[in-house]
C-alpha cells in the first residue's frame, strides 16, 4: 500500500455527537442483579419483537418451521398458508398441551398431527380433526385451535411477539433503524448455516461482545486483527456509531494492509463472497450502511435493541441473537446468510469468512464468563467505557431509562391502585 492510499486513523468524538449520552463511569447493577433481570424480562423482553427466520424457508404452502423463544419458553410454529400468507401458532396442543409439531422444518399436506392422540390442526391452525370424539364431553372443535402468535413480516424476516397483544407495532418497534437499513438485498443471500451455545454471562455482555472493536488487535490477534486493524488502525476504533432511539449501528474500519496468506487468498480472490467487501464499498446500499459512505468500510454492526444484531457487509451477513435465560445465564444464536457461491474461489471466500468469524466468536465468549464471574462478586462496581465503546455506554443508558421509567409507571399506578 503506498502512502497516499494510506487510510487515516480514525478519531475521538464519537460520544461527544451525543451529549444525552454521560460520559463517566456505568454501575454495573445492571448486569447482574436478579431484581434488575426481573423488571427487564417485563418492562424490556415482554415489550420486544423477535426475528425467528426468513419467508424463503416456507416458499409454498404447507411449508413450515418450527423454532422457540428461549426466554420464554415458547415452542412456535411458522407454515404456509393455501393463500399464501405466513402463521404463527403455539406449537401447542390444544388436547393436553404437547407439542403438536417435532420437525424443525417441513412439508404438510395440510395437517398438522400430535404424535401424542392424534389431534390434528389444518395451516390456518383450526382443529380439523379429533379422535373418537364420541368419548368427549361437549367439546367445541371451533374453539380448539392452535393458538395464534402475533406476526409481522420485515424485509422477508419473520418477526413474532412473545404476548398476545403486543405493546408495540413491529414497524415502531423497528422504528429509524428499520427504515435505514430497508433495501439492503438480505434475499439473496439464501444459504445459512447456524450455531448456538449457552453462556454463563448476563445477555447485555453478549450484546456487548462484538459491538466494540476496542479489544480486537489484542483478544483477535490472528483471525480479525490483521484485516481490520493491522498498522493503519492500531487501536481498533471505529468509522462511526449512529444512535437511533434504542437501536444503533457500528460501522468498521479496514485497512487489509496486513492478511494472512490464506485471508489473501480468500480476499482477494472471491471478492463477492468475503466478510470484508473490498471491492464495493456499499456505497449503493440503502443509507443506513456505511452511513459514512468511507472508502474504508468494511462491515456495520446493525443492532436492534435488545438482542439483535447483524454484523452485514455488502455481501454477506450475520444474525447474532442473545437470549437471556437469567441474570447471569444467555443463550447465543448466530446464523451467516450467504450468497449461492458461483465459483470455486467465491464458495472458498464464503468458508474462509464463516471459519474466521466463527472463531472470532469462540474467542469473545470465553471472556465473557470471566467477567460475570468477577461481576457476581459485587466486587466490580463500574465499567469505564471508551469513546469507542459508545455502543456499551449507550445499551446501558437505555436499559437504565427504560427501568426507570418502569419503576415511575408501577409506582404511580400503585398510587393510583391506592387512592
Ligand atoms: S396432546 Fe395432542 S392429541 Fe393429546
Ligand atoms: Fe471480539
């Protein structure tokens, strides 16, 4: 690289664009406390909208998914309509209550059967059918079906809510970021793979893990430092951070001064299939990405409050999904969407960037635990956030807003419950 394309190094500033935003040390109360985990599952998770996956897995009718919530446990099935449209149902039986539906995915000719006593349910989720119903007591059929969830359909994403009348629309629940990053081409790239794992850490440190770079070139030494840090960016800091209400995104810097031979080779060799776009810039993509329009983008950080995010390059991306199961227990989802590889070199670039990321992953979380472990010792009062690490400072700002404001609702209602 010769010194005139030398990129320059990216500055301080970040959270000085946000003067609602404080600047000194976080009590870290908020990552550990059972009490405080109690009044977010209500005031924060029961509120959300969670993405459970794509239209293009269900493309006919009869075509079905299973999945859960893990918070909640809820066991949910997603099919296809005869008319073509999605439903969500309870993968619940409405006999006595197991699960009506075993597969992950599918095809139904049009019936759902419990493996239990054979029940069965039609797509529209309507009791169709009961065995020897002679045997029952006034049963109302029309009454029996699986029970709806509600559903809302984003960019091809199948977003379901946790309760029956959400608080929230999922267009305002997306809200700014929703609409920044519409039109990015998350269709095309219809080949996933997927992985999960627990982990013994509060779900704001999962959310935390990739949303600063901060402590890439010293945790990622070999796998994402040499790409996207190397000697143009010797501190990891970032393009930029954009707050939108409770959401934000991370843009990412890259030099790719320094790969290694074989991220060489998988770069620059299948430039429509890497992590790191070096060839488009995305400057044709919808604004929310690289919203700084810098020749030097690499990949954004997407994320939707409170356990979304993408990490999203111009051609390929990633869901992360963080599901809280207790104030020190999470569970870690990630899916990497990819385009159908047309060649050697590009299907190569894909498996070089899914291994890279993967152990990016593997090395992030096994710190996570170390740091709740110090946490749950009440010892470690502050986190002291840097001007880079603004996307930390700013989930702890809304997630200590939105207790308080919680804590002002119950406690003028409980005036009100008394008068
Ligand atoms: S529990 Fe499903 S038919 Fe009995
Ligand atoms: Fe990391």
């Amino acid at each position: 690289m010769n010194e005139a394309a030398k990129p320059p190094v990216p500055g301080i500033g970040l959270t000085a664009k946000y003067p609602e935003i404080d600047t000194g040390p976080c009590d870290t109360a908020i990552y550990h406390e059972p009490a405080v985990y109690a009044k977010e599952l209500e005031a924060i998770f029961r509120r959300a909208w969670y993405m459970v996956g794509r239209v293009e897995q269900i493309p006919h009718a009869g075509d079905f998914f299973t999945c859960d919530l893990p918070t909640f446990r809820l066991e949910i099935l997603v099919c296809r309509d005869r008319d073509g449209g999605v439903n969500a149902f309870h993968n619940v039986c409405s006999h006595r209550g197991t699960m009506v539906e075993h597969r992950a995915e599918g095809h139904s000719a049009g019936l759902f059967t419990c493996r239990f006593h054979g029940w069965s349910f039609d797509l529209n989720g309507k009791c169709a059918a009961v065995r020897d119903p002679e045997g029952f007591f006034d049963l109302d059929k029309g009454t029996l079906g699986l029970k709806p969830v509600a559903l809302g359909i984003w960019e091809g994403f199948i977003f379901v809510s946790p309760v029956d009348e959400p608080p929230v629309s999922l267009a305002d629940y997306l809200g700014e970021q929703g609409r920044d990053v519409a039109g990015y081409p998350w269709g095309a790239c219809t080949q996933s793979y997927q992985f999960e794992t627990e982990i013994g850490c509060n779900w704001k440190l999962v959310v935390d893990s990739p949303a600063e770079v901060y402590h890439i070139p010293v945790l990622h030494p070999n796998s994402a430092a040499p790409t996207m840090m190397a000697s143009g960016n010797p501190f990891g800091r970032l393009l930029d951070v954009e707050l939108k209400g409770p959401h934000r995104t991370n843009s990412h810097y890259s030099v790719m001064a320094e790969p290694k031979p074989v991220q060489k080779l998988a770069y620059f060799h299948a430039a429509a299939a890497q992590n790191v776009a070096q060839a488009d810039r995305g400057y044709d993509l919808p604004r929310g990405i690289n919203p700084a329009r810098s020749p030097w983008w690499t990949v954004d950080l997407i994320t939707f409050f409170p356990g979304l995010e993408f990490t999203l390059s111009a051609h390929m991306y990633t869901a992360h999904q963080v599901w809280p199961l207790g104030p020190n227990r999470s569970l870690y989802r990630q899916r990497v969407f990819v385009r159908p590889a047309r060649t050697a070199a590009e299907r190569f670039g894909q498996e070089n960037s899914m291994v890279e990321f993967r152990d990016v992953v593997m090395e992030d979380l096994s710190t996570l635990e170390r740091i709740q472990r110090a946490l749950d010792t009440g010892r470690i009062r502050q986190f002291h956030f840097h001007d880079h690490e603004l996307a930390l400072r700013h989930q702890h700002h809304v997630v200590t807003r939105i207790l308080a404001d919680w804590d002002r609702r119950q406690g003028s209602e409980g005036q009100h419950g008394d008068a």
